[in-house]
C-alpha cells in the first residue's frame, strides 16, 4: 500500500483591519493606534502576551501607514540605513526582546526621529517599555516617556475570532457549534485557542474524522496547551 502524504494546504495568515476582533479587552489600543497620525510626539507603543493580536493590529496599522517594519528578534543583517527611514512611518515589532538585528543605539535614534518631519513609530512588545532592558540612558528616558496602548488577554469575542482564523488560515470548515465549545472550555489565550487548532486539525487528518465537538471531547480531554510567539 502507498503511503499518502498531506498537502501543505496553509493559507498565508492576513492582517486584515477588517478581519481583527474589537472587544472591551482592545477596544482602548484600537482607538489609541485609530487617532494616528496625532500621536503624542509620534510614538507609541502597542503592549501586550503572546497571541493577544499585537501583530495583527500592528500590521494592519503598519500597511495603512505604508510603514518601513523592522524585526527586532530577527538576525543581524547590514547596519539600518537610519538616513532612509527619516520622516517615515516605523513599526518595530518585538521591541522588548530585541537582538543584534536591533542594537539599542539604533533604536535611539529611531525614537529620535519621531515627530520629526512626519515620522511616526509605532513598537511592539509583551511587557511596557518601563520593563524592557537597556544599558543605554538616554534610551531608558525615551523608553520611560513612551505612550502606552495596552491589549489584554482575549475575551470570548477575541477567542472566537482567533479561532475562526486559525482555522480558516488550514482551509478547514468546523461544524458550527464547535466554536461555542471550545470558547467555553479554552484557557483565555490565543496562544492556546492556536494550538488547540493545530492539535484538532492533525488529529481530524490522521482519524478522518469531522471536526467537530465529539472529536474535540476526546482530542481535548487532557490538552495543556503551548505558549506560542
């Protein structure tokens, strides 16, 4: 007998505005990113765990600013041509946990820029920037003067939606009720709601079972969960 191998059938994950869930746990960061350009000096910084929609909320921000991003956890590349991105808009994400691809000099100055020539900077992390480490003073004060947006842990508006587009993004179509279900038993995390959608849809496959609340009851029985990026 042959073996079968599954398809790669992913869909590339969208940072539609559209498609991000507005409840009362983000309602005040939505606003705050809404009323750009008129931030506070140009900056601002978007907070908040893993999996909340910091991403998806930036993102969507970053392409109606028609914004430069930058991967603060990403790997050392050439030295940022500081220069080009004067006046511009800016997302750094990951600014919290920031590597070699961003040295705090460099995020000095990209501060710096903002306000300047209608440059705008919008950072993202998972804790306030009064957490995030740096060996630099002048950083620090820059840091510490930074307005905040925070997201919270999803509510079940949030939890329902993630779900949704985790499964929509494996081109999967779960019976209806099941979204009920898992919103009412999950812990209150996207990381999680995503790996349960993971686990459901790889056991769905290897059983060739429907997805639905009956296979959920045996697959999720005894599922911790795992924290994702």
């Amino acid at each position: 007998m042959s073996t079968q191998f599954r398809l790669p059938l992913t869909a590339a994950p969208t940072y539609a505005r559209e498609d991000f869930a507005v409840s009362p746990g983000n309602s005040d960061a939505v606003a705050r990113l809404d009323a750009w350009p008129d931030w506070s000096e140009g900056r601002l910084a978007l907070v908040g765990p893993a999996g909340s929609g910091k991403t998806h909320l930036a993102r969507a921000w970053a392409a109606q600013a028609d914004a430069a991003v930058i991967d603060a956890t990403g790997p050392a590349e050439a030295a940022l041509d500081l220069a080009a991105l004067r006046g511009k808009a800016i997302l750094v994400e990951d600014a919290d946990r920031r590597g070699e691809a961003l040295p705090d000099e460099a995020l000095f100055h990209i501060l710096n820029m903002a306000g300047v020539d209608g440059g705008t900077v919008l950072l993202t992390g998972r804790v306030a920037p009064l957490a995030w480490e740096t060996c630099v003073p002048d950083l620090r004060s820059r840091l510490n003067a930074l307005p905040v947006a925070a997201i919270e842990e999803p509510d079940d508006v949030v939890l329902e939606a993630v779900l949704r587009r985790a499964f929509a993004q494996r081109l999967l179509k779960p019976d209806p009720d099941l979204y009920p279900y898992l919103v009412s038993r999950l812990p209150r995390s996207a990381a999680e709601a995503i790996a349960a959608a993971d686990l459901l849809d790889e056991e769905a496959d290897q059983r060739r079972r429907e997805l639905n609340k009956a296979l959920a009851r045996e697959v999720l029985g005894d599922f911790e969960g795992e924290e994702l990026d």
